[in-house]
C-alpha cells in the first residue's frame, strides 16, 4: 500500500516511544545502546523503531567505524507543522467565537437581575 509522505510521518509520530527517541536526539547523536537506556525493550526493538524514523526522514543513520549512530532531521518535521498550521486560522477563529459566547453567557443577566 503506498502512503503519502506526510502519512508516512504521522505513522512514525504516533508511536511515544519513537517520539521520546526523536526527543533524545534533539540533544545530539546518540548510538542505538544510548537511545534503548531508557526503555525495557530489546536493542532489534529499537533498531525497528530507528527504521521506521529512517524510512519517514525523521532521522538519518551514519556509521562511523564500527559505531552506527542517529541523527534528527528536522526537515520532515517541519512538513508535520506546516500541514498543521493550515488548521491554525481555522481553529483560532473558532476559540475567538467560542470566547465571545462565554463572555456574553457571563454578562447575561440572571432570573434573579443579576449577572452571571
């Protein structure tokens, strides 16, 4: 089944542990031993989790000697946000509409005369 590439993103963002991998590597390269320290699963489950962020270019993999580390690449990210600040003015719009109801329902009066 082929998958646009902002599909491809999402599916890899939607798992926590890939994101808590992708926030590790905010802080700079890390081997495949340094990013499964924090989590109870196996190395292969991790190297499967790398992949998936490799295959949506989240991340970039390098080998260097007989080290092999992990990189962010923010580029794909950006992809995420862009396609979601579409949906900004949208929203924004609303939560104005929504607020200004709320203020009118407070200023209401009430059966008694008074204000809410």
């Amino acid at each position: 089944m082929a998958t646009d590439r902002l599909s491809t993103i999402f599916a890899a963002l939607a798992d926590p542990t890939r994101r808590a991998i992708l926030a590790r590597l905010t802080t700079g390269d890390a081997t495949v031993t340094e990013l499964a320290e924090p989590f109870s699963i196996s190395l292969p489950a991790v190297s499967r989790h790398l992949k998936v962020l490799e295959h949506a270019g989240l991340i970039t993999r390098n080998r260097s000697a007989r080290w092999r580390t992990s990189r962010l690449r923010a580029e794909a990210l950006r992809e995420a946000v862009a396609w979601m600040e579409t949906y900004r003015e949208f929203w924004d719009v609303r939560l104005d509409l929504l607020d200004d109801h709320l203020r009118r329902l407070m200023a209401a009066p009430t059966p008694e005369g008074t204000t809410t």
